[in-house]
C-alpha cells in the first residue's frame, strides 16, 4: 500500500529545467557572493527558496484569469473574491491588498495607539516583526518550548506558550499589549501548526484582557488538515468548518494569499465586525495600496484567487500537499538527518546546528550546509537562522538562536516525488561530508534585511 498520498492532478502544461554541472555551479556561486538569493532561477534545478508565489494554478483559475473585470473601481472580481473570502471567514468585511506584507503595512499601525506597546504572536514572521517595529511597536514572540526540540515529537510545535502569554500580559499591562497574532501555520518555528485547543485557550486569555486577536493565516488551510488529522475530534470535520472555527476566534484575518491562495501574487485583509477599524483600514490602504476594490492586485488575479482559495481547501489537495513535505522529511530522517520532526506543513526545516555542530551561530552553519547542496545537486534551499535574524538593535550583535536551519520549501503543485529524491540525495551527500563545511562570515553586509543582498566569504 502507497503511504503517501499520490498527487490528485495530473499535468498539462510543462517548464523546461536544466541541470548545470558541479564546476558551473562552483562558479555560480561563487559570482553569487555565496548567497543563492543572487543565482539567477535558470541556474537552479529545483528551487525551494520558498513556497510563496511558486505553486502551479489550475485550469480552473487560468480560466478564471479570462474574466477578470479590470475596472478601476467595483470590479466584478473584486466581488467575486469578496463572497469567497466572506462565505469562508464568515467575517463582515474584505479588502484586498497586494501581498501580505501589503496587509501588515495598513492594518498592524491601527492596533498602536501609544508609545511601548507590544504585539505578542506564537512567532512573528520577518515581515510581520518588521511592520510592528514600522509601527512603533514591539514584536514578543512567545512559543511552545517544544517548538525548540527539533528531534522530539509533538503534534503541534507552533503552538503558543500560553502560560507565558500571561506572564507577558501582566508584566506589559494588557493596555500596552496592541494586539495577539496567531501565526498559522507557525512559518519561522518550521512550518510546524497550531492547536484548535490552543488557539482557542489563546483567543480565551486575550478576550479576557480587551486584547484584539489577528490570525496571520497564510497557511491556515494546511493548518487545518493538521488539526482534522492530528487533533482529537476532529477527524470528520470539513477543512472548511475547522478553517471557520478558527476564524470565529479572532478580529481579524491577514492573508499572504500566495501560499493556500495557490496564485503568485495576493494579499487578503477580513475585519469581524468592527465597522470603524474597517473604514480606518480602507482608509490607509487608498495612498499605499489602491483603491479599496482592487488594493494593488491586477482584476484577473483577484479572480485566480477567488478560485484558488477554494482550491487550496480541497482535502485531497492537502492530503497529497502534507505528504511530499513528510516524504522528503522521512527520506532525511531514515539517513539520520536532524530536521524538525515532525514536518510541518509547507517545508523540511533541516537542522543545521545539529548537522554541522562546529560551525558556531555568527559564521552561518545554515548557509554553510544551503551553499554545499547547491554546489551537490543544483538545489537551491534557504537558511533561516542567525543570518536571516540579523543583529540585535541595542548590542548591534548577531543575534543567536537554537533555530539554525536550512529550509527546503516545497512550492504547491509544482515538482514530483522523483525531484525529492534528488534533493534527498543532495542533502545526503552534503552530510556524509558535514565535517569538512566551513563557515561563512561577510564581505558585504546591508544594513537592513541583509540576508537578500549580503555577499559572503568562506572562514579559513
Ligand atoms: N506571514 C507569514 C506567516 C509568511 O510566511 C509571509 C511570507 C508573510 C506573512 C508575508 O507575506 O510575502 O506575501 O508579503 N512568507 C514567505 C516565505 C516570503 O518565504 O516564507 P508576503
């Protein structure tokens, strides 16, 4: 019997992809300043940079892009994604926006009304601390302790620690505390869900201190097949009723609409209720984004994503989805490679401090190990560790964390079982040499999000 779930698509339209030999790559890379972030795509065989903006549409949604109504303002599109996007939140009001950075930019500076107030979340995504601190605020992440145990199982390591959520309530004062993000799934802690019970026990002590609650739900589709086939009692639940149980905890829902939206490009912003926050927010949005009915998205991707949305729920889409990001995870594991167990939802997270424990924090064993399976097998993976966290603002030291991994995100619908064999065999390789990595450190460092653009220069 197949373990796995097989795809439930098959495939109409190809794109090309070319290997380039181990002595191309070495010159790639090295013309790259050691950082794949600068490798043209052409020069990469399997690109698991990210999962966002990468996945294939269907038919249905190249379809859908032929009645895209481009009007500046009332487009039929724009209320063909609105019904969508409110039958699922069951919320009072939608705005779309270009991505979900586009959402964070209008919606988080509405929450802070004055100085020193913070927004706890389960783990802020980069952009999302970024938009805090844009804002004036403070970004407190406040995970499980689980999340930090790479090897141990645990159904939910995205997960919300919520006794320190109280402590963080009390210490701050819940006057200062802007708001709670539900990070789902939980990106930066490997992908990894969360909870109904925690969302709910979260949304539970948030309520009880006059705390607005913000899912950040890029990936709550996959975070609702993990609950329908993780949590107890909810194995016969639709995605969409678990999807609207979540959404019932909170104020308000943000939305990069390039993961579960399965389009390149998209943001959602859905208000519960509050009418004022609402006109606020359409407000912001006019000189940043766009007009209200359209908020920096083109009439005919408004409707790939009122189709993708819908798509992005299908449970045996999910089924296959979450087990080619288990497959490539067990593939790993049976070769003895740390990763974050149990996978999670978008990506394997391989543990780089645990695969090349000599390389410390600041010389970057996560990029160390990313470099090495490009210069394998043509993969081009992500570091997501102390390179990607930058310095601290007040020691203006790199910034530490036990979390040093290698991210092999896999864009939706896109590559086969076959090409994560080769990455598999990539990581493989790279690790039965792990003790001869070196570190990195830098020839060039960007003062802001410098893990883009840096250019780096191997430790002798
Ligand atoms: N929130 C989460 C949880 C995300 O993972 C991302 C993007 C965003 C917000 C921002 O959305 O890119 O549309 O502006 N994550 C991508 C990644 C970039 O590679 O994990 P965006």
């Amino acid at each position: 019997m197949n373990q796995y779930h097989a795809e439930p698509y098959k495939i109409k339209m190809v794109e090309p992809i070319k290997k380039t030999t181990k002595k191309e790559r070495k010159t790639l890379l090295k013309n790259a300043g050691y950082n794949p972030f600068s490798l043209r795509s052409k020069d990469v065989y399997i690109d698991l940079l990210t999962d966002s903006g990468t996945g294939a549409m269907s038919q249905e949604q190249w379809g859908a892009l032929m009645r895209g109504d481009e009007a500046y303002a009332g487009s039929h599109s724009f209320y063909r994604l609105e019904s969508v996007v409110k039958h699922i939140t069951q919320y009072d009001y939608f705005i779309p926006s270009h991505q979900g950075r586009g959402a964070e930019q209008v919606v988080l500076p509405e929450f802070v009304t004055h100085d020193d107030m913070v927004f706890i979340s389960n783990t802020h995504f980069d952009t999302t601390r970024a938009h805090v601190e844009i804002a004036g605020a403070t970004a407190i992440d406040c995970a499980t302790p689980e999340a930090f145990d790479t090897s141990t199982y645990h159904p939910f390591k995205g997960n919300f620690d919520t006794q320190k959520l109280k402590k963080l309530i009390e210490t701050h004062g819940k006057e200062n505390v802007a708001g709670v993000i539900l990070t789902i799934t939980n990106n930066s802690a490997g992908g990894q869900p969360v909870s109904l019970k925690n969302l709910k026990a979260t949304a539970q002590i948030a309520m009880d201190n006059n705390i607005p609650v913000i899912i950040d739900g890029a990936r709550f589709s996959e975070n609702a097949y993990f609950i329908k086939t993780r949590e107890e009692g909810y194995a016969d639940s639709d995605i969409l009723d678990i999807a609207r149980e979540t959404f019932a905890l909170a104020d308000v829902f943000l939305m990069s609409a390039k993961k579960d939206g399965l389009v390149n490009m998209g943001g959602i912003i859905a208000i519960n209720n509050d009418e004022t926050l609402y006109k606020n927010v359409r407000s912001r949005l006019v000189p940043m984004e766009g007009f209200p009915t359209y908020g920096g998205m083109i009439g005919r991707d408004i409707d790939a994503l009122a189709v993708g949305l819908k798509e992005g729920m299908d449970v045996d889409y999910l089924a296959h989805r979450i087990d080619q990001v288990r497959y490539l995870g067990d593939q790993l594991r049976h070769a003895g490679i740390p990763i974050q167990y149990p996978t999670g939802g978008h990506a394997v997270f391989v543990d780089c401090k645990a695969f090349a424990p000599h390389i410390p924090y600041h010389q970057f064993p996560a990029q160390s190990v990313v470099n090495e399976l490009y210069l394998e097998s043509g993969v081009r993976a992500v570091e997501i560790g102390s390179l990607l966290l930058g310095r601290d603002p007040k020691t203006n030291e790199t910034v530490d964390t036990p979390l040093q991994f290698m991210r092999l995100t896999i864009p939706r619908r896109t590559y086969t079982q076959n090409h994560m064999d080769v990455v598999a065999e990539g990581v493989k390789r790279v690790y039965s040499k792990r003790e001869q990595l070196k570190g990195l450190t830098f020839e060039y460092e960007p003062p802001v999000l410098r893990h883009f653009t840096a250019t780096l220069k191997y430790v002798e």
